[in-house]
C-alpha cells in the first residue's frame, strides 16, 4: 500500500504534465515576457509587419511601470524619443500635461492601471501581434546554437504553449530566456580586470536591493485604513527613512508628508481621492534578495518576505507616523500590492559588445556611439542599504547623457535570439543608469526593430541576429523618432533634427557632454559655427582616405563658411566615390555643374551667401542631402562601430 502512494505522489505531476493542453503555434517573433522591455519590443516588431506573440505570466503589459507599481519615472524627461515619448503623450491625454509632476520624484507621475490601459490600447491596435496573459517561460527550444522557439505553461500547468519563432526576444526581469538558452551573462559587481572600469571594486554576486511596492490611497479624514500588525513587526527597521530621521533606536520624526508626497500619483478625471506610489529607498520598503538563480518556485516563497517587509512599513506609517487614512488603494494592482517585484539587476548577457562606464563618460574615445540605438540621460545609481553584509564602495563618476550601443543587444554567441530589459550587455555600473524606465522602454523598442527586420527580411540565405546591419535598424527607429544620440538641445520638432541625428552618429559633427544632477546633457549647439579644425579631424577619423582643404575654407581659418563648406562635401565626395561607393547620377551633375544654391533652397535652408558662417544645423542638412555618409557607410558600420 505504501508502494503504491508513493508511486501515486510521485507520478501525479507527470500525469497532469502528460494531461495537459499543448497548442503549436509558429511565429516571426516570439517575446518572451510583457514588462517594460518586451511590450515594447513586441508592439514594435508588430509594426513593423512581422507577425508577433507576445507571453506574459501576469495580468498587465508594462511590467514595472505598472504590475511593478513603479509608475513615476526617472530620467529621460528632456528627451522625447519614440515610443517613451508616445506613452507620455497618451498619459497627457489622459490626465493634461500640468498633472503629471504631482510628486516631486518625477516629471511623469501616474497610476499604474492607467499605464497598463495604454499598453493594451497599443497592443490591441496591431494585427500582427498576439498577446498571451497567465502563461510563464518553461523551456527554450534551440537547433544547435540557434534558438527556434521556446515552450510557455500556465502556472497551474493546465496548459501549455509551444511557440516556434525566427527570432525570439528575452523580455522576463532576471533574464531567465538568455540563461536557458546557453547564453553566457554576468550576475553581481564586476572584476576592474575585465570590466576595464577604474570604478570597479571586485567581482562578487551582490545585485541591487529590489522593492514590492505598493500604492497607497487617502481615505480621508476619521477612515481608518491600518492594516493588520505583520508577523515580527520590527518599527526600528524604518526609523532611518528619510535624512532627517534619526537613526539610533529613537522613534522616527522626518517629515512623513514629505515623504508621501514623494510618490503622489495624478487624479484620473473624476477621482475624489489621491493615490501615492509607496517605493521609498533606501530603509522603507527596499529589501535584498537574490532570488536570480531561483526556480520560479522558489522565487514566489522569497518573494512574500519582500511583500511581508512592505506590509511592515504600510503598519509603520499607520501607527508610529499616526497615518491611519492612508491604505492600500482597492482599485490598483492586487489590493494595492504590486503584481511582481521591481528587479533592479538580473542577469546581463555577454553581448556582441559590452558598454562599460568608460563608454558613457567618454563617449568619442570609442566607436559604439556609432552604433547608438537609445538614449538615456540619469546618473548611475545603485540600491544597497538593505544588504546584510559589507558593500565595496563604489565612487559614482558624473556622467553625460548617453546612447546605447546595438551589439548590447546580442549575445556573443547564440542565434536567434534578442536581449531587452535589463538582460542587455553592460557593466554592473552601467545597469545603474541603463535601467531605468525610459531607456528599458527605447532598449526594448530597438529589440522589436531589431527582431522584425531580421524575421522578415526578404532573404536568399539565412540572415541572423549580429547579422543585420546596424543603419538599417538605425533608420527605421528614426522613422519611429526615437533618438540615436541624446542631444538634448535638438528635439524632434526641428526641421532637420533627423539629419543631424545621422550625421551625429557619424562623428563628423559631434555633442558635447554636460554632467548636471538627476537630468545629464548632451548639446549639439545646432545654430553654432562649425569649427574647420574639429571637423576635419572629425571627418578623418570615419572617412581615413579624406583629403584636408585646411586654410583654403575659411578667411579666418577657425570657422566654416557656405562656400568652404561646399569644398568640404566635394572632398567627402571623391573619397567616398573613389574608396566606397559610386554615387548616382544626380549627385554627380551637382559637383560638375556647382549648382549648390539650388540644393541649399530645395532643402528648405535659407540665406545662401558663400561668404556666410554655415550653422552646424546647416552644415548637416547639407552633408545628408548630398552624400549621405549616414547611409552610404552602412557597409562599414559594423557592431563594433567600425
């Protein structure tokens, strides 16, 4: 009888793993989780004609912009690229544009159904994509090291999803599609050896402390919200809070408005009530925990500490801080509480190229910016108060606002397959800033450019990922207006904010960095002069067969006339006509005949005097009509910007 129970405990999960629904379904694109990173990957991908599956273990697309609960975002409020751009302009319709700094950790503040709304508007409105709810990733399927699919289960394995894919995208928090693939990654601080970062301390396994938020509501004044007390309620866990509370055992006396309004959510139209995102660093609700190399079994049991420690902190404010109205929103998320955890680090892959620190500080000592296919503009910033042990202090070095480099995208060595959210190829350092809402956001719709165009590309032979061209992906994103290099004084609306993009990625004109507190820079100075000096050594550096004019373009030989411009671009044109590529026909008749005034007018600049100081907005609108470098050096450009 014995025998028999445990031949019937031990065979039941194969029965019901043997009973289960399994639905074959084949794909262009297969992204694998719906976070922040992989909704955008896949409504991106969709529109760009490839057809697409979308899986999302929980409820709600947008990951830790909404089931996350973290709906006030960092960074990127001075640069409205693509599809980061287009959720805020869906948030401004929803609320109006003044409502949406109403707490003071962010410029874009709002509830997270609300975000969750606008992702599945989005998703809805494409034909080409599918999206799959309540389904988690089991298993990846791989031809060689080719990744062809993967198999996605309910969570109570009542049914099971295998999808075959062109390509496929890991869009999951802790890179779990990446890990299963075979791919090779980092997990914790880095080793200065071989992250070539001065910063670096040493390698270890520490990750980022993560957070189960919440949101809180405003009952009212007489309601009484207070929760029930937590199991091992500890008060003193909480008494250093904010800056201004003391930290030695006494009772907690910060300035708790302050503190609530930190994460004060904007008022749908019609709502009586306000709403407050709870994710206050670093000794509320911050909690270490790495769960990364878990089951996701495993996970969900680590996981309540990480719900239990919020719960604790909701009971502090209730009862020490006397805030008995304020409790958790019946109308957000599960009760209040967060769908899932906010991960500020998992796994990084070892792409194709690794950004480092050294890349952002320093971006034209290197060639990835070449190579830029989003754009983010916060400092680096880590979360490790909560780590019961010592931390390797790490000095943060001021930073501009930066790109990030395609191959980080692209594992070294496996096919088929795409990294987005915080899963791409950086230093431990570089997650820092990489992860933050708005760059996940534009990572993730590169990876949907990325992927569609390999998926249905016409092709004679196979094409893979590292494969594809970086201009191509660069000229679509473009057309999508998501920003390649972060000039923040040159937004979409300028006339001509599209070639000076392009040219801006070739180097022959360039931004300059300004590191400034909690919105770094980078400034174009699109209607300065165009210093000859810096140009041509500019121009050199990507066209190596360029021949100088020197003196001959310029009176005072510092600065950039019209007419020494037009002895520039007939250089830029024999070099690349001789070393790369014939021009057409058009462009040829234009350098015999030196009617370059009517090119000037067709292209809608204004004043042509040879004479003339051209602007650098001129200049490029110039370059680009004519020669293209942009373009015409896509055969050159590799991953590596080379």
């Amino acid at each position: 009888m014995k025998r028999i129970c445990f031949l019937f405990v031990f065979l039941s999960p194969l029965l019901v793993f043997a009973q289960r629904q399994l639905k074959t379904i084949q794909a262009d694109v297969l992204v694998i989780g719906g976070g922040v990173g992989g909704t955008a990957a896949a409504i991106q991908s969709a529109r760009l004609g490839a057809k697409t599956i979308l899986v999302e273990p929980t409820s709600m697309l947008g990951g830790m912009l909404t089931a996350a609960g973290v709906s006030c975002t960092d960074g990127n409020d001075q640069l409205p690229s693509g599809m980061w751009e287009e959720f805020r302009q869906a948030l401004y319709k929803h609320y109006g544009k003044k409502r949406l700094n109403t707490g003071w950790v962010s410029n874009t503040n709002f509830e997270p159904k609300v975000g969750d709304s606008i992702f599945k508007a989005w998703a809805a409105n494409e034909k080409n994509l599918k999206v799959y709810y309540g389904y988690e990733f089991e298993s990846i399927q791989k031809t060689g090291s080719k990744v062809t699919g993967a198999t996605l289960r309910k969570k109570d394995n009542s049914a099971a999803l295998k999808i075959k894919a062109n390509v496929v995208v890991d869009g999951t928090e802790l890179g779990d599609v990446l890990a299963a693939a075979g791919a090779e990654y980092d997990l914790g601080m880095d080793d200065p050896a071989v992250s070539g970062e001065k910063e670096a301390r040493q390698k270890n396994d520490i990750i980022q402390d993560l957070t189960w938020a919440a949101v809180l509501k405003d009952y009212g004044p007489g309601a009484d919200k207070t929760i029930a007390r937590p199991e091992g309620y500890d008060p003193k866990k909480f008494y250093c809070t904010c800056t201004d509370a003391p930290c030695d055992g006494k009772p907690w006396n910060g300035d708790k408005l302050k503190m609530l309004n930190y994460g004060k959510l904007p008022r749908s139209p019609g709502a009586k009530q306000d709403k407050y995102m709870l994710n206050w660093p670093p000794f509320g609700n911050d909690i270490y925990l790495n769960v990364v190399e878990m089951s996701s079994e495993v996970r969900v049991h680590s996981y309540e500490l990480a719900k239990h420690h919020t719960l604790g902190f909701i009971y502090f404010m209730q009862t020490e801080l006397g805030m008995r109205n304020i409790g958790l929103a019946d109308d957000e998320l599960d009760g209040g509480m967060a769908l899932i955890p906010y991960n500020r680090e998992g796994r990084r892959v070892k792409g194709v190229v690794r950004m480092t620190i050294n890349h952002i500080k320093n971006p034209y000592d290197y060639t990835l910016y070449r190579t830029g296919i989003a754009v983010g503009d916060y400092p680096v910033d880590h979360h490790h108060a909560r780590y019961p042990g010592k931390v390797p202090e790490i000095e943060f070095p001021p930073i501009p606002a930066y790109n990030i480099p395609m191959g980080t995208l692209i594992p070294a060595k496996i096919d088929g397959l795409i990294v987005c959210e915080k899963g791409i190829s950086v230093s431990n350092i570089v997650n820092g800033t990489t992860r933050l809402q708005p760059v996940v956001l534009l990572t993730g719709q590169a990876a949907g450019v990325l992927a569609a165009l390999v998926a249905v590309r016409p092709r004679k032979k196979e094409t893979e990922v590292r494969q594809m061209g970086v201009r191509w992906v660069q000229e679509s994103l473009l057309k999508a207006k998501a920003y390649l290099l972060p000039f923040t004084d040159v937004k979409p609306d300028h006339p001509y904010w599209e070639q000076i993009q392009k040219i801006g990625v070739t180097g022959i004109l360039r931004g300059t960095g300004k590191p400034e507190g909690w919105a770094n820079k980078m400034f174009f100075y699109p209607d300065s002069t165009v210093d000859i000096n810096e140009l041509e050594n500019n121009i050199l550096d990507y066209l190596p067969t360029y021949q100088k004019n020197g003196k001959e373009l310029s009176d005072n030989s510092i600065h950039l006339t019209i007419g020494g411009s037009i002895k520039v671009l007939q250089s830029i044109y024999q070099s690349i006509s001789y070393s790369y590529s014939r021009y057409p026909v058009v462009v040829d008749e234009v350098f015999r005949s030196g009617d370059f005034a009517s090119i000037w007018s067709n292209i809608g600049l204004k004043d042509y005097k040879p004479e003339r100081l051209i602007r650098r907005y001129e200049f490029c609108a110039l370059l680009d009509s004519l020669l293209n470098p942009f373009m015409i050096s896509h055969r050159l450009i590799n991953t590596e910007g080379e």
